[in-house]
C-alpha cells in the first residue's frame, strides 16, 4: 500500500492541477495543486525508495507537466494529461517502490 500513496500523490497533482486551473481559469491555483502533491509524492518516494530515486521521479513529474503543453498541441488538452500522468504513474510503480 505504501507505494500506491506517492503514486497517487502523483496522479492526483497532474490530473487536478490541470482540471482546477482549467476550471477556476486560474493557472496559478492549477500550480499549487500540482506543487503541493508533488511535495506528498516526493516524501513517499524518499520513504520508500531513498532521497536519490525520489528527486528523479519529482523531476520526471515536473518533466511530464512541461512535456504535456506541446503534447496537448498535437492531440489535445485532456488526452496529453492522460498521457504523461499515465507515464508518471507507471514510473512510480516501478521505481517508486520500497527498498529490500
């Protein structure tokens, strides 16, 4: 279960970060969504997976948000989210996970 909580951390802050800014027409309030599950995340993967694997799933989170503009000028919006949230999460699980 462990590793499920920064996965969704994850998850949470790519697909709510970019439903809020679209909804409340605030990009600035899509961030801090997309911040503050990153700060979750980035704690469970320290826990799980030590301080080195976490900061470079933070930065491929952070990646993914960036790669998903031009993405979402090729295929749109919501399926560029999919996309690089999917990507995100499939990280998480893989690399995410506690240590043995």
């Amino acid at each position: 279960m462990s590793a499920l909580l920064p996965t969704t951390f994850a998850a949470t802050g790519l697909l709510g970060g970019y439903q809020t800014a679209r909804a409340t027409k605030n990009r600035q309030l899509g961030g801090v969504v997309l911040a503050a599950a990153a700060a979750g995340a980035f704690q469970g993967w320290k826990r799980n997976a030590g301080t080195g694997t976490a900061v470079a799933l933070t930065a491929g989170y952070v990646l993914a948000f960036g790669g998903s503009h031009p993405l979402a000028k090729r295929m749109g919006s919501w399926p560029a989210v999919y996309t690089v949230t999917g990507a995100t999460v499939l990280a998480s699980l893989l690399f995410g996970r506690r240590r043995k």
